[in-house]
C-alpha cells in the first residue's frame, strides 16, 4: 500500500513570525491585528475549499471522497487550532487584567 502525501497542503491558520523581517518595524503597526485577520482568512478559505471539493462530488460526481475526506478534515483541524490559540490569548489578557498597578 502506498500513500501519498503530495495532495496535502502543508499550511498553517497563522503567519510565519519567526523571522525578524516579519514583524512591524513598529509596536502599533497593526501585527497582532494582522495576524489574526489572516488567521481567519485562511481558516475561511480552507472551509470553503472543503465545502466546494463536497459539493463538486456529491453534484457533479467529480474527485473522490479520500480528496474531500482530506479537506475537510484540514479545515476541522485548523479552526480548532486557531480556537485554541483564541482562547490562550483570551486567558492571557484576562491574567494581564488581573495584575495589580
């Protein structure tokens, strides 16, 4: 049995920050905005992908379910991901909060 792994896109709900040239030259330049706004945008567009990958299948009979399986299995695992990340900075925040001045 041979699988293959080429068909599997190798991305991630959030953007490569581990280069200095990544990250604003300045602390208000909207980076933590950005971050999350193409967060979103790519969990959205790996949903729609899955969504159009099921409905080319189940209406027009073309792919297969293994392509569709795939997909939406990537969009599930993305939007939990970037949740969690949510919800770590939510708790973050709420720690910060908590701190005396």
């Amino acid at each position: 049995m041979n699988i293959s792994l080429h068909s599997i896109p190798a991305s991630s709900p959030f953007p490569d920050v581990s280069s200095p040239a990544s990250i604003g030259s300045s602390p208000i330049s909207g980076g933590f905005a950005e971050a999350i706004g193409s967060a979103m945008a790519n969990v959205e567009g790996q949903q729609t992908q899955a969504q159009s990958a099921a409905s080319e299948l189940l209406l027009r009979g073309n792919g297969d379910v293994h392509t569709v399986a795939l997909a939406a299995q990537s969009a599930e695992l993305s939007l939990e991901l970037f949740q969690q990340v949510r919800n770590k900075f939510v708790s973050a925040y709420q720690e910060i909060m908590k701190m005396p001045m």
